[in-house]
C-alpha cells in the first residue's frame, strides 16, 4: 500500500508562499496523516484479519484437501469393495444358473425314472390282470370240473373179506402216516388178437355151444342162394399180464414242478417255503423242503394235515422271483410200486374163429346177420350168440379180457 510523502523544509518564494500555504495544509496534512496511520493501523489489523482469514482458509482447503483425499481413497475402496462384490454376485449367479442347470437335470433324470417306473407298473399290471383272468378261468374251469364229477350213483353190492390187520407204528402215527391215503388197484392188460380179413369171431353165451362148433369144425351157410364154406378153430390167445399197483398219498406232502433254474437252491428253498406258507393259496406252516436240480422239482412237507389237499385241488400256481413271473405245477406226492405181477396164455373158452370165408366185400352184413343165424340153431349144435364180428378184408385187432372172453373193443 502506498503511502503519502511530506514536503521539504527549505524551498524558494514560491515554496515558502508555499510553505505559508502549506503550515495549513500541513496541519490538513497532519490530520490527514494521522487519519493516514489511523488508516495504516486499520489496514494493518484488517491485513491481520486477512491474514488470519487466509490461514483459516488455507486450513479450511488443506482440510477440504485432506477430506478429497479421503474420499478419493474411501471410493477406491468403495470401488474395490464394489468390485468383489460385483465378481461374488457374479459368482453366485453363476452358482445358481448351475445351479438350476443341475436342478433341470435331476428333474429330467427324475420324470424319465418316473416314466420307466409307470411303464414298468404298467407292464405288471397288465401282467396282473392277465394271471389273474388265467386264474379265473382256471378256477371255473375247476368249478365246472368239480361240478361234473359230483354225481351220485348207487353202487351194486358187494361182498368183502376180511383179509389182515396192520399195526401202526408208533413213529407213523407221530408223523401221521397213518392218516395217507392207501390205494391198491389190480390192472389186468386186455389181450390183443388179430382178424384178418375172411374171419369171424363169434362168442356163445355157454362154453359148451362153442365145444360143440369146435368139434364138427367144418360148417356150410347159405347166402344168396350160395353155399359159404366155414371152418370154426379154436381162439389162441397171446400172453396176458396182470399186476397190482400199491400208492400211498400224502395228506402232508405235495411235489412241486416246472421251477426256475435261474435261482440258487438256498434261495429257491427259502422262496418256496415264503410262498406256500400263505394262507390265501391255502397252505400252512412248512416242515421241510427237498429240492431235486435234475428234475426242477420239490417235495414241501407241511406240519398241518389237510394243507396238501387244499393246495392240490389247483394245479398251477404263478411263482414270482426277482426275473419275473413263471406257472409251476402242483400235485399230491404219491408214492407207488409194483406188486404181484403174473402172466398168463390160454384159448378162449366161449369164443371161437371162423376161416376160410369167401365171399365179396359187398356181402359182409348179410354174411355176418346168415352166420349169426345160423349158430343160433340148435340144430346145427348152435346156441345164444352173444357177440360176432365178420371182417372180409383188411385186418383188425379185438381184445380180450381174462375174466371175460367176449371180445372188448375191434380197432
């Protein structure tokens, strides 16, 4: 700030008109220099307030500065937080697409199971329907059977003997053998003989009728107005054989057929054993299992009495395993054997054969009605006819049974 200058002391004339002037204007001068330092002391303390202001500005930008820095360094952190945040939003984004991407999968993986299962069911159902529509028709067709064969008839008299006694065990009656079912039958084979075409067989009632033919072997018809040359000879007869068969049936055994070969014997027991313990197929609690490989068959011993004639009474039964579904056969356990076989040959007694028919194949009836007439009639040592066969050609077999003579069936 400029500052105003005071005049000399020594000048001419004209300075000291000057300096006269100036003792006034000196004293203007004087108070206006004392306002002057008034002023400067005024400048001065509003340069001190300037000054003061200045460093208080000074510190105000250096604070401001400070607090730029700050916050340029909090937003590069802000920026750097941001950042990870970004790549952590990131990556869980990409978590979850993957995420749903798997999600996607399993559920695709899961409806096509799911598909498979049904389709599966669905098979087994079908399967299902399709035994149980078998087993119906098996069980009417059992319901039909049965209804057929209970009939009731009246049978003839018969004499019986007295023949032995047999003495139970006292091991058979633990296990209840006593209680099987003991069967014997006598088969007596029936005999075959062969006609041949130009012979006749003819059976009497009476054994002598045919003893008197026999004798007089030449004999004559008359067909037509034709005499028909015979020659009647004795029936000789093949061996026979007769025998008798002894069957014991279990009342707690059942042998079981037609089995898997898939399946280990312990496994197979242990299947065979669940199934038939059930009470909806009718059997009962198992004693025992004997499975024979060979034959893919079993022999089941129940401890109950009647579970072996309930489970026979159907034949077949659906078996199912971890491959699928099989049809096994059910049937008593029966044990057999062989007893009093015998043969035996003879000739007929009541049954003679006629040879040497000639006549044509067109008169077979007539020669047969002319040939029963005639051995009818006492007169020619005839008697009752009580069968007679007449074959002109070919050849056929009759069979003949040992406690009658007469002729069964002519195949």
């Amino acid at each position: 700030m400029d500052m105003p200058r005071a005049a000399p002391p020594y000048s001419n004339s004209k300075q000291k008109v000057g300096c006269f002037r100036g003792v006034g204007a000196l004293e203007k001068e004087r108070s206006a220099t004392g306002g002057g330092l008034q002023q400067i002391k005024h400048s001065s303390t509003s340069m001190e307030k300037l000054k003061m202001e200045l460093a208080h500005w000074q510190e105000q930008c250096r604070r401001a500065e400070d607090e730029k820095t700050n916050l340029l360094l909090r937003k590069l952190d802000a920026d750097d937080l941001k950042k990870e945040a970004v790549e952590k939003v990131t990556r869980l984004m990409s978590k979850e697409k993957e995420k749903d991407n798997e999600k996607v999968k399993l559920k695709e993986c899961y409806e096509r199971k799911i598909d498979e299962i049904n389709r599966k069911n669905a098979e087994i159902k079908k399967e299902i329907q399709k035994l149980g529509n078998e087993l119906e028709a098996k069980y009417s067709a059992y319901e039909e059977m049965s209804q057929e064969l209970k009939f009731e008839k009246e049978l003839p008299e018969k004499e019986v003997k007295f023949t032995h006694l047999e003495i139970i065990k006292e091991e058979d009656t633990e296990n209840n053998a006593a209680f099987n079912i003991d069967c014997r039958f006598l088969v007596t084979a029936k005999i075959p003989f062969t006609l041949h075409g130009g012979q006749a067989l003819v059976t009497f009632e009476e054994e002598e009728v045919a003893k008197n033919i026999l004798k007089k072997q030449r004999h004559t018809i008359n067909v037509d107005s034709d005499r028909v040359d015979l020659k009647a000879v004795p029936v000789t007869l093949s061996p026979g054989l007769k025998f008798e068969i002894h069957a014991k049936i279990s009342q707690k055994k059942i042998n079981v057929s037609h089995l898997p070969g898939d399946i280990p014997e312990e496994s197979l027991r242990d299947k065979l054993e669940l199934y038939f313990y059930k009470s909806k197929v009718g059997g009962g609690e198992v004693d025992d299992v004997k499975y024979d490989k060979q034959t893919r068959s079993a022999v089941i011993t129940f401890l109950e009495t009647g579970a072996a004639d309930r489970l026979a009474k159907c034949t077949a039964y659906p078996f199912y395993t971890s491959t699928g579904c099989c049809e096994v056969k059910v049937s008593r356990c029966l044990e057999t054997n062989l007893q009093r076989l015998q043969t035996y040959s003879g000739i007929s007694r009541r049954t003679i054969l006629l040879t040497d028919i000639r006549a044509g194949p067109d008169d077979e009836e007539s020669i047969q009605d002319m040939i029963e007439i005639h051995f009818q009639k006492p007169s020619n040592g005839g008697g009752e006819v009580e069968r007679i066969r007449y074959l002109s050609k070919g050849r056929k077999v009759a069979y003949f049974e040992e406690d009658s003579d007469i002729p069964q069936n002519i195949a």
